[in-house]
C-alpha cells in the first residue's frame, strides 16, 4: 500500500465492541490500532487487521504465543512494534519480537516489525 496523508488515527485502550469500523471502508483512511486490547479480543483485531488493508496492528499487549500467530496469519505486514512505557518495558516488548523471529527465515520480518513498517506507515 502506498503512504497516504489520511491516518485516521490511532486507537489504544480500547474494548473491541466499542470501535466505529465505517471509517475502514474508506480505502483512502489508514487506521492504526495499538494492541493494548483485553486478550479475548486479540483475535478479533487479528481478524479486522486481515480484512482490510487499511488496518494497522501494534502488539505490545500481547504475548509470545499471539505475536507469533500475528506473524503467520499476516507475514508479519502492517504489525507496529512498541511499549506502551511504563506498563510494559522496552526489553520485555523487544524481547517477545526476537523470540519470535529468531529464526533465519523471519529475519526480514524483524526488520519489518522492528523499523520497515513504521517506515512505511510514515514514510
């Protein structure tokens, strides 16, 4: 996907039940979704990340076991890294990501995770 200047925003804290998805409709909007969701709602924003190409997913709530499921069902694409300080570490958040892709075959999308897909969101 191209950049676009139209990020409709970013969306933390929130319960799943109580997000307005018309706006991913709009193929012109990027919304980013930071995923400090409840766990019950982790596949449920894996799913809206899917559907629609608009959909930016970060993961910093999440455990090994999900990030790695992330990882398979998308590839690692349009997945943010971050902490949301000071209620998860940087070490404990960097750490679930190069667990994840220890891997020789994952190290394109460490990078991806790590620095290429914020590049990419932001240009």
């Amino acid at each position: 996907m191209a950049r676009s200047n139209r990020v409709l925003g970013f969306l933390d804290h929130l319960t799943f039940e109580f997000l307005d998805l018309s706006a991913l409709d709009a193929d012109e909007m990027i919304v980013v979704f930071l995923f400090d969701f409840v766990a019950c709602d982790g596949d449920a924003m894996l799913e809206l990340g899917l559907r629609y190409e608009n959909a930016w997913l970060g993961f910093h709530g999440q455990g090994v076991t999900h990030l790695d499921k992330m990882i398979e069902r998308t590839g690692g694409k349009r997945l943010l890294f971050g902490t949301d300080w000071p209620f998860y570490h940087l070490a404990a958040s960097l750490a679930k990501v190069l667990i994840v892709t220890e891997s020789a075959e994952r190290s394109e999308i460490r990078h991806a995770i790590l620095r290429g897909n914020a590049e990419q969101l932001l240009g």
